[in-house]
C-alpha cells in the first residue's frame, strides 16, 4: 500500500486544520460511513503531534501522512490517494487496487 497526496490537498490541512511542519495526519476508518472499499465504514483524519505506530507513510512539506497497521484492513489491498476538490471546498479520496 501506498499513500499520495496532492499538494493542493496538502495546502487544505494548512489553511483548513492549521497544519504546520512537524505535525502528523493519520488516516483512519470511522464506522456509520461510506466508502468505496468497505461497506458500513469512511476514511477519517486525525491531527497527531508525535505518531508512535506509523506503518505506511509519506512525507510532504515537513508533514507527515500515516496510516497504523490496525488500520490497513479498511484498506482492502488499495493505494489511497488523497486530493483536494476545489468544486466542494473538500478533501476527497480516492482508492487504486495496489500491484
């Protein structure tokens, strides 16, 4: 699995969340959603000063974007992708089956 993210999505959780370097997001699934991949479950972000369980991650302007391994089940065997829709004013994610 692997995690992309746009910079323009990356500007989002700066302007939106007041995300500076040195700071985390992780992903995670949040149950009562909707997703693609998994039925009955969404694709939720956290902000986190000092991850401790990072799996899967990248780096982008000094953040860092996560995901745990107690977490890769929602997953399904998918590459996540994260970009900004400047339509809705909103993150989305999208998932690619991994090679």
């Amino acid at each position: 699995m692997i995690i992309k993210v746009s910079s323009d999505a990356i500007d989002w959780f700066k302007e939106e969340v007041g995300l500076s370097e040195g700071k985390a997001v992780r992903f995670y699934p949040q149950i009562y959603g909707t997703s693609p991949i998994q039925e009955g479950f969404a694709l939720a972000f956290t902000i986190e000063d000092k991850p401790s369980e990072v799996t899967i991650y990248i780096e982008a302007e000094g953040i860092t974007l996560f995901v745990e391994e107690t977490d890769l089940w929602f997953f399904n065997g998918h590459d996540l992708f994260v970009e900004y829709n400047d339509v809705i004013d909103e993150l989305e994610y999208k998932y690619e089956k991994s090679e």
